[in-house]
C-alpha cells in the first residue's frame, strides 16, 4: 500500500524553546518510555535528548519519509502513517510528547481517513468525519498512554471553541490527576494566525485532583509558564478549576449571578440582513422611524456604562446597523412598509422560509426581551461586564444577551452589582471562556449565571458613579486595574 505524503499543513515544526519547554512540563524518570508520534525535523526528539533520555527510550513516527536531521536521537520510523501504526502496536508509554498536524479529516488521503475512523476517542466512541487531525493524534496517543503516565501536546487555539473537540474539552481533564491548558493569545507560528493551546496532563487515571488555565499575551510568557509555576506576572491569568477549591468567596458572603438577574438572548431575527439596518439604509428605503425599533446587535456597540439615546446616536452616525424593523399594527399601511414587505427577496426582501422566522406568528414582528435593565456581550475580549439601559425601547439582538434584575432595585445597587460582576472575576472565580480566534471570549448564558458574585454592602451609595469609572478603565484597556478599582470599592463600603 503506498502511503500519500504529508500535506503542508502537517510541517509547522516546534520552536526549539517551546520544545525545551514541554520536555521540561511533564519532566523524565530513567524507566520512561517516550513517543512522538509526527516526529518531522525532530526538534522534540532533540529536546529529549538534551535531557539525557536515551535512543533506546524514546519510540518517533512519521508519515514523510525523507531522513530528518534528529532521527538517530530516537527508534524513528520513517513512511509510517501513525493512526494505522497506533492500532496495532504493542508498545505502551509513560509519556507522550506532541505537536500533531492540524488539518481536516476530509482533507486527508482516504487511507489515512479509514485508520482515523478506526480510532476511538476519550468518550468511547469513533473519531467522526469532519473532525481535525489532532484530534484523531491526541486519542490515539491517550489509547497508548499507560496509567499515572503523562502527556504533553501544542494544539490551535481550536481546543477552546471548536465543536469537534467538545467531547476532548469536557473529558480529557478528568482523566488525569492533574491536567493544565496554557493558552497564548499571540501566534506561536508565523504560518498560524491565532494563538495556541499547550495541554499538559499528569497521573493518566488517577484520581482528578485539579485542573489549571493559565493565559498569556505572548508565546514567550507561555513557555515562562511551562518551565516555572504558573503566575499572574507579565500577563499571566491563570484559573484553577477543582472540586475541593472553586469556592473561593464564601457562601455567607457571595451568590450566583442567576439569583440576581436573569439573563436570555436578545431577538432572535432569523434573517439579520433584512430587519437590521442602518439609518441611511433607513431614508433610501423612505421607512418612518415609527416603523422600527432602537437596538444594538454588535458587542463593539456596547461604549459605556449606561447606553443613553446620545451613545446610540454616535452609532447611528457612524454608519452603524441601529434600526430593527420592527412595523406595529398602525403603521402596516405606510407606502414604504407595504413596499418593504412585499420586498422579493433577490432584491434583498425577508427570507420567509428560514425556521425562526416561520416559527412566529407575524413573521415581521421579532420577538423580542421585555424589561430591560442592561446588556452583556456573550463574544468578548474584555471578559462580561454590564452595559445600562437608559434609552427607551432600546433593545437587542440575539448577538448580545440582556439581563433584567429580579428584584425592584435603585440605580446605586444596580451598579453596585455590577461592580461585584467585574470584582469576582478578578478573584478568578468564573468558569473559563472558550477563547475564539482573534483572542474573542465567549460566554453562555449558563456560564454568566453560574458565575459566583461577592454580596453587595448594604451601603452603596455613589456606586453609579464608581460604576462609570470602572468601566471607562475596562473599554480602554486596562482591565486589571479595572477590576481591582472594583474589588476595593465594595470592600470599602
């Protein structure tokens, strides 16, 4: 059988630092048996080798089947497609070491793709088409795995967000003892824009005692953290996530978000290039202010504290999509609303047939939040903080989220709460955001209500005002001091 030659995207070779770096994470006993698994140019294998693991130790494959320079650092063998190999081998391994290729499976060789179907991941069923190569690596290599061994891999900023790996996500962490994620928010590639993932698990099925997320603005700073404990220094952040340690505020002196407010999604259009529009968009159609409704539909429109008619009036100049069409009965027999109804939709009229839009009763009516104290962006890279209402009718779409508190509360509390939102994320005591590309956080409704908040004192006056400057630190980047502002004001009251 001949075997393909590795695409390109399978060559992004490990940069000899961050290849130090991980040997050093999972650390070498005289008995371990190693495996590299795409072994390319080998930088991997010759950090092993500065360490003093000898050849006989360490087991390297890989599809190419030119020579590499660092190939008699290991038992390597060459032309030999990994997926195919890890199902018949007998060999099994203290310690697994990675940087596998990142490609798609339906990009692959069909040889390759039939081996990969073959592989069974951490949740006990088949690799699936339409998954990423690494993903297929990483299962076949835990399958190889003998227990209390450990693992290192350097995987795309996809671990945080993709759907593929949810099962990888939510799964692999408990299977260790102790289980780290260092993200960069940076590149570690020229060829690669978005940042990267370093997954580092110790004591393979031993009982799970503690999972770490430790984030960083540079690749520099990550491998800093792989090679030195993890801390908060040049623009660490690190979470640690246990069952024995989440509780880091009290129950006497905190709650969960969930019993102050309650969060849902803003209106859900189904078809946003039709009820959305911008106010020039608006006059060429000759539609009547009447007939739409303010709204925001972008994280970016949230600009302050508290969204009053003058922030969206800004918007509104700036070209941005601030009009939902929204016609209540009274305004059905405007010329320009018949017009725009009836609107064929090759020249940009409503798609009828899309689910959400056949599901309503008017399809040109949006259902939409009633009540409205604030907003939240659910897509972030600020982390979630509150944005007021304080225009009327002003509402949003489904992009954003909208919170309405529980209980009749002055505009001093509803700040104050606010404040405690940014303060209990600075203690680190949210579940960790799955980070998009572009360093984009994003945030479900259920992670915002589960978050645990510190009680507001009893005293908040001239939180409003405190509010305003907090979240004028938060939108110009600085987010640290932001959140500590936050914290010694309600410590303070």
């Amino acid at each position: 059988m001949r075997l393909p030659n590795p695409p390109d995207s399978c060559t992004v070779f490990t940069p000899e630092p961050l290849a130090n770096a991980m040997v050093h994470a999972i650390g070498n006993q005289p008995d371990d048996l190693w495996l590299e698994p795409c072994v390319g140019h080998g930088t991997l294998t010759s950090a092993l080798k500065k360490i003093g693991v000898s050849r006989a130790r360490i087991i390297a494959v890989d599809l190419a089947k030119s020579k590499g320079p660092n190939d008699s650092y290991a038992r390597t063998s060459r032309g030999t497609e990994f997926l195919a190999w890890s199902l018949k081998t007998r060999h099994r391994f203290t310690k697994v070491i990675a940087n596998p290729p990142y490609i798609n499976l339906d990009q692959l060789d069909l040889i390759i793709k039939k081996s990969a179907r073959q592989v069974k991941g951490v949740d006990g069923e088949f690799i699936r088409d339409g998954s990423n190569c690494w993903v297929a690596f990483l299962s076949a290599c835990l399958n190889l795995l003998k227990p209390e061994g450990s693992l290192c891999f350097l995987l795309p900023a996809a671990w945080d967000y993709a759907n593929y790996a949810a099962s990888l996500r939510n799964l692999l962490p408990n299977q260790f003892e102790s289980f780290e994620i260092h993200r960069s928010r940076d590149p570690l590639f020229d060829s690669v824009r978005d940042g990267c993932v370093v997954i580092v698990g110790r004591g393979y099925k031993k009982p799970h005692c503690k999972t770490t997320r430790s984030e960083y603005e540079s690749s520099a700073d990550l491998i800093s953290g792989l090679l030195h404990e993890p801390r908060y220094s040049r623009g660490a952040h690190t979470t640690v996530s246990n069952e024995k340690s989440t509780a880091i505020l009290d129950n006497e002196n905190s709650c969960t978000l969930g019993e102050v407010m309650g969060i849902r999604l803003g209106g859900v259009t189904g078809d946003s290039k039709y009820f959305l529009m911008t106010d020039q968009r608006r006059m060429e159609l000759g539609l009547p202010i009447d007939c739409l409704r303010p709204v925001l539909s972008k994280s970016r429109h949230l600009v302050s504290s508290e969204m009053t008619k003058k922030e969206w009036n800004m918007l509104r100049e700036k070209g941005a999509r601030i009009w939902l069409f929204d016609p209540p009965p009274r305004m059905l027999k405007h010329p320009a609303v018949v017009s725009y109804l009836r609107l064929p939709t090759k020249l940009g009229g409503c798609h009828k047939g899309r689910t959400k839009i056949q599901e309503r009763d008017l399809w040109y009516r949006t259902v939409l939040p009633e009540r409205i104290d604030g907003f939240i962006s659910g897509m972030s890279r600020l982390g979630p903080w509150i944005a007021f209402c304080a225009m009327p009718r002003l509402t949003a779409t489904n992009t954003l989220y909208t919170i309405k508190f529980r209980d009749l509360l002055t505009n001093d509390q509803k700040a104050a709460w606010a404040l405690s939102l940014i303060a209990s994320l600075w203690q680190g005591t949210y579940k960790t955001a799955r980070i998009y590309p572009e360093g984009l956080n994003k945030y479900e409704p259920s992670d915002l209500l589960n978050i645990k908040v510190m009680k507001i004192p009893s005293r908040v006056r001239g939180a409003q005002t405190a509010y305003r400057k907090a979240s004028r630190l938060m939108l110009e980047g600085h987010i640290k001091k932001c959140r500590k502002f936050a914290e010694d004001w309600l410590n303070s009251h």
